[in-house]
C-alpha cells in the first residue's frame, strides 16, 4: 500500500537573493496493508510549498473531474512560517498526495512525474557537470528509491532512474564501475520482459553502457555483446545508438 506522509518541516535560509522557505520532509512508503507493519526502507525527499502547488496546478489541468472535492491552501505573503499555517499546509499536502496514490491516472501525469524526479534530476545533472559524480550517483539513487515505490518496476520512469544511474558511472570515466555494477544488473534484469518501442530504445545504449562497465571491471560481455547482436538481426539501429544519458533524456523530455 503506497503511502505519503509529510514527517517534518524546517525553515531554510535561502541563498543570496532568495528568501528564506519552509522545506518539507515527504517520507513515501509501500506498507503492509494486511498489518500495521511500516516499510523498513522508506523514501524521504524535500519538497517546497511552490512544488506542491505546481502539483496541484498540473493536475487540475490535466484531470479536472479527479480533483473536484480537493481544495489546496492558497498562496500567502505573510505568515508562511506560523506553525498552524504549516500544519494545514502538511495536511492539505498529505490529502493530495493519498489521492494520486490510489489513482494511476493521476501518477502518470506529467505534473506527478516531474513532482516525483525533477528536483533531484536537476542537482544530480548539475553535479555530473561538475563531474562530482560520487555526490550525483547518491542523489540519483535516492531519487530511484522514491520513483520504484511509486511506480512499477518496468514503467519509463523507473527504468529511466535506473538507467541514470548507470549513465552517471560511465560519465565518471570508471570511477564508479565497482558500486553501480549492481544497479546494471538490476537494470538488465529489469529489460527481461520489456517490448514497448521507446523503452527498447533506451536499452541498446544501456547494453553498450554495460559492456564499457563490464570492461572496465575485467567481467564477461559475452552475453552482453549477443543481445546487441540479436537486437540488430531484428533491425534496431546498434551502432549508431547515442549514449546513455541522452537517450534518457529525450525519453523524458516525451513524458
């Protein structure tokens, strides 16, 4: 049972020209539905009031008729940080979240879908710029965590966090084969029973990616290599795939 809680709240002071905000810890779990049992392992991520309002925003949009009995706290000048102001806003935040739990058409849009990765994907991208790659794999896996409670195991944006993942250690050069290799094999496993067009695109770079980390780790890339090869007697485009990372990007950029 996917469950969201708002677990804590904290004033930041913000940086230079912005001002300072209340960040919200959302704790997201898969429970045990047949006992009071909580996920030993749960996801915990900061969101901001503005995150949840262009949440809320998008899916008015997008699903109308699905949030007609949900009201969400309007936007204030003052009194942002009163504590009583806070503990409606978690509610509210809390109400929301429930109901995108239980509807998957409400979790695959794209308000949710940005909601749930982009404020991680935007410090991971800037940290793999600035080739901090251990600092961006540990971003990326948490934000794999969130994304893989939320979501199947094989939908686009849990294949796409995976696929991140092993994008952000070949950037590294090889400094990070060794941790990665078994969010690789996860992912390869993961691509079994995949057929739909556009994922497929993304795994014929995930294999080359693959083989590069295999090399670098002294594994076997034998099988690695014969899925190229079946992949190109069924006519995909093997060698003239682009790399990891850009494949997923423009997989997202088509949510």
């Amino acid at each position: 049972m996917l469950k969201f809680e708002i677990v804590s709240s904290r004033t930041v002071e913000g940086a230079e020209s912005e001002k300072k905000y209340v960040a919200y810890m959302l704790q997201v779990r898969q429970d045990n539905k047949e006992s009071t049992v909580y996920d030993p392992d749960p996801a915990n991520v900061e969101r901001r009031y503005t995150h949840f309002l262009d949440l809320y925003n998008g899916l008015k949009k997008d699903c109308p008729a699905l949030l007609n009995n949900v009201s969400f706290p309007r936007k204030i000048v003052v009194g942002n940080f009163e504590p009583n102001l806070i503990s409606t806003r978690c509610t509210a935040f809390e109400t929301l979240l429930q109901l995108i739990s239980g509807e998957s058409r409400l979790r695959d849009c794209p308000a949710s879908i940005n909601f749930f990765q982009n404020i991680e994907l935007i410090e991971a991208r800037k940290l793999i710029e600035e080739k901090k790659f251990d600092q961006a794999l540990s971003i990326l896996e948490t934000s794999f965590k969130l994304l893989n409670k939320v979501y199947t195991d094989r939908s686009r944006v849990v294949l796409g966090a995976l696929c991140r993942i092993v994008a952000c250690a070949e950037a590294s050069g090889g400094a990070l084969a060794g941790p990665v290799e078994r969010w690789a094999q996860l992912a390869l496993r993961r691509y079994e029973a995949v057929s739909d067009s556009d994922l497929l695109l993304i795994y014929v770079p995930l294999l080359h990616s693959c083989i590069s980390i295999w090399e670098t780790l002294g594994r076997d890339k034998a099988k690695l290599i014969e899925e190229l090869n079946d992949l190109r007697k069924r006519g995909m485009k093997v060698d003239s795939a682009p790399k990891l990372m850009e494949a997923v990007d423009n997989l997202h950029s088509s949510i």
